[in-house]
C-alpha cells in the first residue's frame, strides 16, 4: 500500500491555496498542475476537507482513529461471545 505524502494540514492548506488561484482566474487544471495533484485529488480532497479547519481536521483524525479501535474491540467481544455460547450448548 502506497504510503500518504499529505498530512490533513497540508490538504487543507492546499485547498485555502486553490482557492485563492481559483479567485484569480486560474483553471482547475492549472491549479491542480500547481499543488502538483491531480484533478480527481483536487475533488476528492474538496469534499473531504472543503470548509475545515486544521483543528477540525485533527480532530476528525483522532475520531477515526478512536473508531477503528472501537470497532476492533466490538468483533474481539462479538467472537468471544459466541464462541462461550458454542461450549455452553456442549457442540463442540
């Protein structure tokens, strides 16, 4: 798996950057040759972050980082419980 170069600091700064160049009349095409993306990232990176701020985006980060955990500790116990409900009914 690639490994990411954009931290969600540098997107959102490169979004605040786009913008600016989008004010002045610049393609997004250009735009994106500029922050050195492609169009499809440019988008991408839009609707992920488009209006966030660096704080926000820690924060969604941590979350998500939260989440995966949480959802690792559902299946722990999801499995765990239904393998005591296996010997429980003696079928083993």
């Amino acid at each position: 798996m690639a490994r990411k170069k954009h931290t969600a600091e540098l997107i959102i700064k490169n979004l605040r950057e786009a913008e600016i160049h989008l004010s002045k009349g610049d393609t997004i095409g250009q735009v994106a040759r500029k922050l050195g993306i492609t169009e499809q990232t440019y988008y991408r990176w839009r609707k992920q972050y488009g209006g966030m701020q660096v704080e926000q985006a820690r924060r969604l980060k941590e979350l998500e980082q939260e989440n995966s955990r949480l959802k690792k500790l559902v299946a722990d116990l999801s499995l765990d419980n239904s393998i005591l409900k296996e010997v429980s009914k003696g079928n083993f």
